[in-house]
C-alpha cells in the first residue's frame, strides 16, 4: 500500500509540473523535489522518464474518463444538454487554471506527438477513448430527433474533439475563453441542429 502511495504521489506531483511547463522542461529532480521522494525511488517505480510519462498520461486519462462518463453519459440528462456541461465544465477549469494549463493531453500531444511514437500512439488512445464518449452521446441526440442524421456521428465527435482543443489551445494564447465560447456558439448554431421537416 505505501509502495501505491508513493508510487501515486510521484504521478501527481509529475502530472502537476507537466501541466505548467510541458514534458521535456520537466525533469525528474523536480518531481522528486515537489513530492520529497529520493531519487532512488523515482527507478524503483518507473524505468524510465517515458515510463514515468506514460503512467501520468493514462492517471490523467483514467482520472477524467471519471469526469466525461459523468458528464456525457447521464442518461436523465437530454444529450444536447450533457454537450453544454462539457464544454462548461471546460470553460470553468480554464478560468480557475487563469489560461495557463488547458487540456494535458492535448498539450503533450503538441509538444511530443513528433518526438516519439510511443507517446504519440498512447495519447491517440486517449483521444480515441474520448471520441467514443462524444459518439455515445451525439448517437443520443439522433435518436431523439434533436440533431440531423445526415452526418456520421463519427465524424462529428471527430470535429468536435479537434475543435474543441484547437480552442482550448488559442484560449491559452489569448488569455480568454472567448475562443472556447465562439466554437460553441457555432457548433450548437450551425452544426449540432435539428433536421429540416
């Protein structure tokens, strides 16, 4: 259980630091230092700094599954309905991070998708993952009639999961969630939209 415990802590601390500053400028003293943990120990837990990176991409992705099975999968909620607590459940963390942080898994995807295919194929699990949430739950909103069938719901969680970190991404840059709030302007307004009678 202590082993856990430590082994937890190194994750979180890791996860915290990369959140801030990215993958490669996080070294692994730093984490050790956050969390009061010798270094030793760091080796004892993960083989390697990728190790170490791949365990705190799949505690994040596991973490928020939590979050988006909440969110997305509430079947007392309209799925329409479950679409607008996402995006602000995602504006509300961007306000509380003040900008800096957004999405780690889509910040790890621009920052190591090109360096390495072992990150790049684990993070593309992960949005895999999140893309089948968003598909569950816009195959919901056909079936009820709120949003037209003409569009593979595929390809709509697809475009939803790209714009969304798009702009996630510029919100960062701008200092503002406006970027955030116009991609859900439209695609409620001119893309998530009933059929034509």
């Amino acid at each position: 259980m202590k082993n856990n415990v430590t082994r937890d802590k190194l994750i979180d601390s890791g996860a915290e630091l990369i959140s801030q500053q990215g993958y490669n400028a996080t070294g692994i003293n730093a984490v050790l230092k956050t969390c009061g943990v010798p270094k030793g120990s760091f080796y004892h837990y993960f083989s390697s700094k990728e190790d170490f990176g791949l365990a705190v991409i799949e505690r994040f992705a596991t973490t928020y599954d939590e979050t988006l099975v909440a969110l997305l999968e509430d079947s007392d909620t309209p799925p329409l309905e479950r679409l607008k607590r996402y995006f602000t459940a995602g504006r509300d963390h961007m306000n509380e991070c003040d900008h800096a942080t957004g999405c780690l898994i889509g910040n790890l995807g621009q920052e190591l998708s090109g360096q390495s295919d072992t990150f790049r194929d684990a993070l593309n699990l992960v949005f895999q993952r999140w893309e089948q949430r968003f598909v569950r739950c816009l195959q919901a909103a056909q079936t009820r009639g709120d949003i037209a069938k003409h569009i593979a719901p595929e390809a709509l969680a697809s475009f939803i999961l790209s714009g969304w970190e798009g702009a996630i991404l510029r919100a960062k840059t701008l200092k503002s969630v406006e970027p955030m709030e116009q991609f859900e302007k439209i695609l409620f307004q001119q893309v998530l939209v009933r059929p034509s009678p």
